[in-house]
C-alpha cells in the first residue's frame, strides 16, 4: 500500500526527544508528516517554519515535512500573507492553557476573524485544537462545536481541519459540514476511552488532551471511519515526552503513537473488520484535502507479529508489551 501520511504529529525542538521522534515516523510507515508548532519557542513565523524544517533535516528526517505556524492573538493578516506565499500550508490554534506549551492559546475565537479572513483568502488551512478554555474537560471538545460553525459561518470557503476529534457530537457536526471542513483521528482515539486512562489503574502513557471519551464516543469514531468518509483522515498527534513528564504529580498530556502508527492501525482495523479502509484514512483522503499528491512510496504491512517496546530512547510508546500482528516493511530498502 502506499506509505502513510501523518497530518498531525509533534516533533518537538530538543536533544532528549526529537531525534528518537524522527526515527519513530519511519519506523511507523509514514512518508509525510504535519509537524504541529507549539514548540519552545513557537514556530510562529514563515523564517521560523523554515529553519524549523532545516533543524528536522540536519538531525536526519528524510520524509515530506510540511510545517506550520501558531496561531495567537499576536498574528497578523500580514503574517499569514508572508506564511502562505512560503508554502506553509496551515496555521494551528491552540486554545488558552488547554494543552502543551498553550498559554499563547486563544480564548476569544472572534478576535481572529480579520486573521482567518487573510488564511481563507490564501487558501490557508485553518487548524483547530477544539476545545473550550476552563469549559469541564469532558465537554469542552463538544462545547467548542458552536465556534466551529460560527467560524465556518463566517468563513465559508476557509478549510478547516478539526484536529483529534473525541466525540461523536464532533463526528456529527464535521459530518454535517461541507467538504472544506474535515478532521483527524488519532491512533489511540480509535482504541481507548477515559476507563482505559484511569478507569483502574492511572496510565499516565495514555493521558492525552483532548481526554479520550466515553464507548459510545469511541464507536463513533469507529464507525465514521468504517464508513470510509473522506473528510475524517489520520493525524496521530504522536507527542513524545520523556517517562519523567509523564510519570509525575503533573504529567505531561500526549501519547508517543508513532513508532508502530501502521503496524497498530493495521491490527486495529484488521480486528474490527475494516482493513479495506487503511490505505484511504491513512494514505489518500488527507492528501486530497490538503491538495496533495498522493504518496508515491510504499510499504508492505506483513502478517508477522511483534511486540511493542517498552521503552524507546526514554519514551514509552503506545501499547508498550502488547503484541501487534503485522510489521512494516518499506518497498525501497
């Protein structure tokens, strides 16, 4: 099949994690990434999305690297003119004090009018963490649904992109939505509910923002991807963080999906039934979105088990021991 897309990864921008999350994208069978911009500092700017992807060539990354920038109420119309004439295909919005490195976040989505205004205007892919600042964390993804259609209301042919969508209230309204709107699905949101994070035990490996939700979520967002619809794609937002950030009294939210993206996703839909539909969500309907070529190489996914790593260069990756039933194989070496 051809090689994976990952439209929505976090690399980071340190000597502990990036060049282990490098590899993982590899190893994971994908060939191009989105490398989300909530580094320290920021990739905020069009020079910083440059030399952000020069610092990711010079530590070995040898995928397609699209990069992106942040999006705060420090953003200008001009800003994201000089963005989308560099070739910088998204901006991404975090809201304020939500998830990593989000205290620049937004609370105010209509202060950013004038800036969506300018992204719909150079065809620039508005992308949305969404939740809603200080709204109960189980509710603050279906809360921000109102600001999804208010934005798209206003902004009609602006592509938007909801990232890692949780809930089937998302999965309904994305759904609902005209083709410029579509969304991402997790690896780990596909598997696991907020009982698998600290139902009986805490999982510290399987804290992410936004929360994973509740079963009836969870079959939602099976379903819509059994269905094969072409606005919801794969994006892992595969977060590396180090076993001390995460197992902590304040740890760190991500899951480091991306050493086994392909070899999990496989299994997954293998087991539920719906292999037919890999290759799509993870290799043809983001390209399509983003107007994209579609990825020329390739990997085979051999029905070989293996077993997940324990630990990957001080990170632990999702279903660390547990044994998967395929193995990727890159067609080119």
């Amino acid at each position: 099949m051809r090689a994976a897309d990952d439209f929505h990864i976090h690399l980071r921008n340190d000597s502990r994690r990036t060049p282990m999350a490098i590899k993982a994208v590899t190893m994971g069978g994908a060939a191009r990434v989105m490398v989300m911009p909530n580094t320290e500092p920021a990739i905020a700017t069009a020079d910083d999305a440059h030399q952000y992807k020069r610092y990711l060539r010079d530590l070995g990354a040898q995928f397609s690297i699209h990069t992106t920038i942040k999006l705060t109420r420090a953003t200008t119309p001009e800003m994201i003119e000089a963005t989308a004439n560099a070739g910088v295909l998204a901006g991404k919005q975090y809201p304020l004090g939500v998830t990593t490195n989000s205290a620049d976040g937004v609370r105010d989505v209509k202060a950013m009018y004038p800036v969506y205004e300018a992204m719909q205007q150079h065809d620039m892919v508005l992308s949305l963490h969404g939740e809603v600042p200080d709204a109960f964390v189980m509710d603050a993804e279906a809360e921000f649904m109102e600001e999804l259609l208010a934005i798209h209301k206003n902004f009609p042919k602006l592509r938007i992109v909801l990232e890692h969508i949780t809930t089937r209230v998302a999965v309904d309204v994305v759904k609902s939505l005209p083709e410029v709107v579509a969304a991402t699905i997790t690896d780990h949101h596909l598997a696991i509910t907020l009982h698998d994070v600290a139902g009986t035990q805490l999982k510290p490996h399987l804290f992410c923002k936004p929360l994973a939700k509740r079963p009836e979520d969870l079959a939602a967002l099976n379903a819509i991807v059994r269905e094969g619809h072409p606005s919801f794609f794969s994006g892992t937002d595969s977060a590396p963080h180090l076993i001390g950030q995460k197992e902590c009294a304040s740890g760190c939210a991500g899951v480091f999906n991306s050493p086994y993206h392909m070899q999990f996703l496989a299994t997954h839909f293998a087991t539920n039934n719906m292999l037919n539909r890999l290759e799509p969500f993870t290799s043809e309907f983001g390209a399509n979105f983003y107007g994209l070529p579609l990825n020329t190489r390739e990997i085979v996914l051999l029905p070989k088990e293996i077993t997940v790593s324990d630990e990957l260069e001080g990170m632990v990756p999702f279903k660390a021991g547990e044994t998967l039933r395929y193995t990727v194989k890159w067609v080119d070496s």
